[in-house]
C-alpha cells in the first residue's frame, strides 16, 4: 500500500498504518534522515494513548513506553549502531523476541535481528510539506 500525506495530517497517517498493521509485532521504519520516522513513530504512540514523555531514542538506543492500547511498546532507534554485535550487547534482541511492539528507526543497522514477520515501512520525501508512505503486510501473510 502507498500513499502520499501532508505533515499535517500525520495522525491520519497513523490511524491507516495501525488498521492495517497491528497484527505485526515488529515494525521497521525506513527512510532518509529528516523524512520524518521518528515524527510518524511520535503519532502512532498518540494514536496508542501512550501516556510516557515520547522521544527520540538515538542516544538511549531503546525507549520503553506503556499504550493503554498496546501494551508495553519499545521504540529503538539503531541509528548510532555499528552492527549487529552492538545492537545485540545494547539489549535490542531482548526487545524483539518479548512479544511487545517494536518500532524501529535505521533498522537496517542491524537487518538480520529482525524477526521474518516484521512490517516494513517506508517512507520518502515528496517536498517540504508532503511525504509517500509505502508498506505492505499482506506480502507477509502465509
């Protein structure tokens, strides 16, 4: 599925990814810096009714916040890793193999820790103002 929004409307972004994603546990945000992951992960976890100070995790490596909806959902950004070692000693396999919602920003990091059922999500700077957001979990359906 693609589509194209507005920043504005990054709620309503939200709101499609988590109809047709929630079922996957593990959900890998793809896209350059400053296209806008770590802003879309920030709506989802308010779509979420996450009631935790929601922030980047780049240094942390790992946030842990509490969803009313969703559990326990731990947001990683892996983008200071070097790899996969690192990622591994930073606790991030803990993370995935807990049953609990991983969001993961620069997941490419350290791509051969994600689980085969994880939803790949990317997303690609239109303009200023406009993003394309592309995913598809029904390739992951058996």
């Amino acid at each position: 599925m693609n589509f194209t929004y507005k920043l504005s409307e990054i709620h309503d972004a939200a709101k499609i990814l988590w109809r047709e994603g929630k079922q996957y546990k593990t959900w890998a945000f793809h896209g350059q810096m400053g296209a806008g992951k770590t802003t879309l992960v920030h709506a989802l976890c308010e779509l979420l009714q996450v009631n935790d100070a929601i922030s980047s995790p780049t240094f942390a490596i790992i946030n842990e916040y509490y969803s009313t909806v969703a559990g326990i959902i731990y947001h990683m950004d892996w983008y200071r890793l070097k790899d996969e070692e690192e990622a591994l000693q930073a606790g991030v396999e803990d993370c995935l193999l807990s049953g609990n919602l991983c969001l993961v920003e620069w997941p490419d990091k350290a791509a051969g820790l994600l689980p085969d059922n994880t939803l790949h999500i990317t997303i690609e700077t239109i303009d200023t103002d406009n993003r394309m957001l592309s995913f598809d979990p029904d390739h992951l359906k058996s």
